[in-house]
C-alpha cells in the first residue's frame, strides 16, 4: 500500500492514472469519468479546505471557549455560617488551639510564648540595661512633672474631687506597663475624656447635688468602657474604632478643645455663677451675665503663668531644643509658685478660689461603689461603649504615631485588652477613664524614654506625691489649673490637618466641620454622632449611587480604562463597554445602576448612527465585574430587567471578569442561559467572541 510522502498532495497521487488514460476512442467516456472522479475529490478537497479555514479564523474563540469553562465550572464558594465558623476560628480558637497544642508538648516554652503575649515587656527584658533604666527615670520623673497638675486639672473638668485624677495616674499606668504594647504612650486621665463623662453623665446624676451618686455612676461606667475595651481586645474587633474616620476625629479634638478651654474661664476669671451647659452660646451667654462677679486676683494669676507656659512651651523648648524639660516642668513650677503667692499673700481671702483638701494616700478600694442594679445601669452602659471608642481612638492614634517614629510595630489588639485590664481594675480602685495622653506622650518621647518603664516611674512618683505632699496643695489656686488646662488645648487643634483634608476630600471636611461645629454649638455626643452619621451616609451615598464609567481599549495594549480618566483610549465600533464604581450590586443601588447602563447605551447607540450610520450604531454592552465582590437576588432580577431592554433596543448583553460569589449566584439564577452563555474571562474575549463571531464589526 503505497503512502504519500511528507507535502504529497491527493491531487498528486492521482495525476498518474490521469495521464494513463490517452485512447482517442475513448476520450468522451475518458472525459465523462474524468469528471465524475474529480467531483467526489473536489468535494472532500472544498470541505477540508473549508474546515483548515475554520481553524485559521477561530483558534482564538476556541480559546476563549476554555476560558470562558473555567469561569462555569468554578467550585461552590463557601457560605455565609461556614465564613462565620472560619472567621471565628482564625481570630479566637486558632490561637488557643496553637498555644494549646505546643503547651502540651512543650509546656516550658509553650508558657513562656503565652506569658510573652499577654505581657509584651517580657520580650524585651533581656535587652533592658542600666543606661536605658536612667533614661526612663528621668522621662518618668519629667512625666510626673506634667501629669500631677494636669491631672488635678482633669479630675475638676470630669467634675470629680482632685484626688481621683490622680488615682488615675498611679493604677492604670502599672497595669498598661505590664500588658501594654507601646513603649512610649504615657497613660492618665485626658481632657476630651473626661469632658465627654462630664457632660454626659450629669445628664442622669448632678454632681453638684449629689457627688456621691455622679461619682458611682463615673466609677461604673468605667467598669463599663474597661469591659467592651477587653471584649474588642478578646475578640479581636479593633475594626469597631474606625468607625470614627480620621477627619471626625480631627473635627471633634478641635471642637472639644474650644469647649474644654470656654468651660476653663470660669476658673480663670474666678466667674461664680457659671452654667453646665457646653454650647459656646450658652457659654458666652454665661460669662456676658457674670462679668460684674468677675475676680481681678483670679484673672491675674491665672493668665501670668499661662503666659508663662505657653512661652516655654510653643518658645523656648522650640527655640532651644535642649530645654524641653523646662517646657514640660512649668506647669508644676507655676503650681509651686501660685501656691506660694496665695499662701504668702492670704489671696483666698480676696476671693481667689483654691482647692483646698485633697484626700491622701493609697487608691482606696471602689468595688462597693460600683452600682449595677440602679435605673442607670443600661445608660451606663451605653456611655460607656461611646467613652470607650473615644478613648481607644485616642491611645491607638497617639501609640501609632510614635511607634512608627521607632520604627516597630503596635499590636492593635493587645492596646485594647490593655486599656480594657487597665480600667477595669481602675474602676474598682477609685479611678475614672484613662487611656493615651497625646501631650504627655510627646513630653515622655522627647525626655528620651526607652521603654514603659517610665509609666511606672511617673505612677511611683504620683503615689509619693499622694502620700506626703497633698497637704502642700491646699492653697493651690483653681485658676492655675484652668491655666494648664488651657496650655494644653492648642495641641488637639491641628488647623493645618483640617487644610489638608479639604484639599483632599471634601465629603471628609464636611464631616470634620459637622464635628467641630457640633461639638461647639450643641453638645459634645451630638457633634460625635454628627461625625460618625456623615461618615457613614457617605458610605451609604456612595453604595446607592456609586457612578458608572465608560471604558476604551489603552493604545497598543490589551487594557481598557475609563475614557474620561485617559482620553487616549479608543472606544470599540459597536460595543459599548461599562465599569460600575462599586463593590457590591445590592438592592439599594440595583435599579439606579440598571437606568445609568441603558441610558448610556441608547445614547450611544444614538450618536453612532447620527455619526457613522448603522454601521456604528451599538449592539453590543459589555459589562466589566471586576469591581463586582457580590450580588444580591434584587440585582440579578435588575441584570434580567436590563437584558430584555437592550434586547428591545437591538442591542446584546455580554459579562466580563465575574468574580467567584457573583458567578456562582448568576449560575443559580439561570441568568447565563437568558444571556446566550455571554460570560468570557475577559473584556478583549467578550469583544471578539460576540462581534467578530457574527461578522457584525471588524475589530
């Protein structure tokens, strides 16, 4: 049997038995058989050159045809419950089981991995030597300097008896010193935390009126923040501190700090009568009516030595750089001095208000103060989440910023449990909310603190000043506190933060001024819930009407991007390709999106015809998912709807670039077979397939 060569063609084996056939008598039965032997080969030639054509053309829609099984023939992707069993698993039992495991086969190291997590300074031990020990003796007793005053200055802004800010310095510190992960964050207690309680709590208890009661009620929702600072901690929900956006943030520090310094000129200006409300009307209101009660004394010390502190301060620690230690000594140089000017020139009796007695020694015990029984507990409760947010906010920001100014890492979680230990054991040791003070962290960091070991310095040191030198405060005068108060307020107004947020985003200023001016003109929790609502109503208008946008092929490049975005890329004669500007397809913004895909494409269609005539007219949309994460049963009914109306209008429907859940839901839906199978991995496969396959355009 013979067997054509390698490019030996049929036609070539069959050309002898042509050329055999050459009697005259037979050369019309020659010609006819001729014939009808090259009709059955022209026919097999005719088929597989049409079938070699085929293949020419088409290798790439075969292609695509594989591609587009791998996006069909994907796996289940897994469910809501099994996403919440793996999500529980990874942030709670994984760790157990991990430490679990290896401390039951290596009990040794195993407890000391566990007791290295819960206390972070362990790590670091065996690196801490005698030069860093100094270093954090002298940024401690610095601290001490700046934290006794002002913490005496919180304790009467919190509405609370001096002692209890400084209760709250000596505890909290030491138990943060041992669990906390920061090295440079200076814990007590802070001014926009303790004008929240405030203002908020004397809406249920006067303090005034019954100081006893206002007091219970601050020590139990302190037990309450300590508890849901823990619980995030525990479980691992820091996500829960951003819902306050860095631009709510930087608008309620500034708001708070303008009510923080209007409610000081009462003790600055020695003003009597003064109201409780926290609104600058009110305020103004106050001090317009009792300016004839107003004390020369008061007036005099308080602004000299704020004028004395400000200039160290915002002068001469920036000027001379190494006399930041007098910048951080002046308020307790003005304390020492103050009292001594009124001590030595009887200035009570001229009407300048002093503090008086301030309770001594060690934290008493307040675990029979704490009240969960009251008609108060569940607004106790609540306060308590709120204060909490704001006080993680806050200590999380400040032990940020610095650690990053270190060069390692802060553990967000292990911050929360942190400061939930910290005020939990504080409430039931006669302490109110604490968490990071941003000033006394600056102060400690430019002191040269090499670890929290200067927390426990500045505890210590409060701890002694508790115990023998209360009794040397007595004639301190309450002016010099509001002065120190005030010292401290420029520093939560970062003017230049808010310039910057609205050269960037202005939806972000809106929340920021919404913040500040709430806080200013209403009350210090409507000007936090006008933030958080305004930064959540962005969320949600950006969900309802995320936009659309055009897409055109980038020259020389397979890659499509927004036309309005890059004006070099080239739209496709009759394809029409659009990207949604979101994340999720959902109920909420189904139908709008469904109007803003079809009107673009009859408008398209229309100025392809009015331009190119029907030649250009669109009969193909391409809808990119790439952004697409999820979708919702309202809209695929919304994809359905949009199908059928392009159909009425000549036009065809085709998806690019499904992701895993979108497809899936789409396959279950039925909703490929009602679109012809129109679904390719990506934007250039929906082009060719669709277009070139029926000849409609050329690409």
């Amino acid at each position: 049997m013979a067997v054509a060569r390698e490019g030996e063609t049929e036609s070539s084996q069959f050309a002898p038995t042509l050329q055999t056939t050459t009697d005259p008598s037979s050369e019309g039965s020659n010609t006819k058989g001729f014939s009808q032997t090259l009709q059955p080969f022209a026919e097999r030639e005719k088929v597989q050159l049409s079938q070699f054509s085929q293949t020419l053309q088409t290798p790439m829609a075969y292609e695509n045809e594989i591609r587009r099984d791998w996006i069909l023939n994907v796996p289940e992707p897994p469910g809501l419950f099994t996403n919440l069993k793996t999500s529980f698993k990874k942030t709670v039992l994984s760790p157990l089981e991990n430490k679990l495991q290896c401390f039951g086969k290596q009990p040794g190291p195993a407890l000391v991995s566990i007791l290295n997590v819960i206390f972070p300074p362990l790590s670091w031990r065996k690196e801490y030597n005698v030069t860093k020990f100094k270093r954090d003796i002298l940024a401690g007793l610095t601290l001490a300097s700046l934290c006794i005053p002002q913490s005496i200055g919180y304790a009467t802004l919190a509405k609370l008896d001096p002692q209890y800010g400084l209760y709250t310095s000596v505890i909290p510190p030491l138990i943060y010193a041992m669990m906390g992960s920061s090295r440079e964050i200076a814990i007590g207690p802070v001014a926009v935390v303790s004008l929240l309680l405030s203002s908020m709590i004397q809406k249920f208890e006067d303090p005034t009126v019954n100081p006893i009661a206002y007091r219970k009620f601050m020590l139990t929702v302190t037990f309450f923040a300590g508890t849901f600072q823990a619980a995030f901690g525990l479980l691992r929900l820091g996500f829960l501190v951003d819902f306050l956006s860095h631009a709510a943030i930087v608008g309620f520090m500034a708001g708070a700090a303008c009510v923080i310094g209007l409610q000081q000129l009462k003790s600055l200006l020695g003003i009597s009568n003064f109201t409780n409300k926290t609104d600058i009307i009110s305020v103004l209101t106050s001090i317009c009516k009792s300016m004839h009660t107003l004390n020369p004394y008061s007036v005099m010390i308080g602004s000299s030595f704020l004028i004395f502190i400000l200039s160290t301060k915002y002068y001469l620690a920036r000027k001379y750089k190494k006399l930041f230690w007098l910048a951080s000594m002046a308020p307790l140089l003005s304390v020492v001095l103050s009292t001594l000017v009124v001590f030595l020139t009887r200035a009570d009796k001229h009407g300048v208000k002093i503090v008086k007695h301030i309770t001594g020694g060690l934290n008493p015990s307040s675990i029979h103060e704490l009240q969960f029984n009251s008609p108060h507990t569940a607004e106790a409760a609540k306060i308590g989440l709120i204060v909490a947010l704001v006080a993680l906010t806050e200590a999380i920001a400040v032990g940020r910023s610095f650690a990053t100014m270190k060069g390692y890492r802060l553990d967000g979680n292990k911050e929360m449990l942190a400061m939930g230990v910290m005020n939990i054991t504080g409430s039931l040791t006669s302490c109110y909310v604490a968490t990071g003070s941003f000033s006394r962290t600056a102060v400690n960091f430019s002191a040269g603190c090499e670890t929290v070991v200067s927390n426990i310095v500045m505890a210590v040191t409060v701890l002694i000043s508790l115990e023998f030198f209360t009794r040397l405060l007595y004639f301190t005068p309450v002016a010099i506190l509001a002065s120190i108060i005030l010292s401290a307020l420029p520093g939560l107004i970062n003017v230049s933060e808010a310039k910057y947020i609205w050269k960037v985003d202005k939806m972000d200023f809106l929340a920021c001024a919404a913040a500040f001016l709430g806080v200013l003109f209403v009350s210090v929790e409507i000007g936090l819930l006008l933030a958080v609502g305004i930064s959540f109503a962005k969320i949600i208008l950006n969900s309802i009407q995320p936009g659309t946008e055009k897409l055109g092929r980038l020259p020389g490049s397979d890659l499509f991007g927004d036309v309005k975005q890059y004006p070099i890329a080239t739209k496709t004669p009759g394809a029409l390709i659009v990207r949604v500007k979101s994340g999720s397809l959902c109920f909420a913004n189904a139908n709008f999106i469904r109007g803003r895909i079809l009107n673009l494409a009859l408008e398209e269609q229309d100025e392809g015809a009015i331009e190119n005539g029907d030649q250009d007219r669109v009969q193909l949309v391409i809808l990119d998912m790439s952004n697409l994460l999820n979708i919702d049963t309202s809209s695929i009914a919304a994809l359905e709807e949009l199908h059928n109306e392009l159909e009425s209008n000549g036009m065809q429907l085709a998806l690019a670039n499904p992701r895993w859940h979108v497809i899936h839901k789409l396959r279950l839906a039925n909703f490929l077979k009602k679109i012809g199978g129109r679904v390719f991995l990506t934007i250039r496969e929906a082009i060719e397939a669709c277009l070139t396959s029926k000849n409609l355009l050329p690409i």
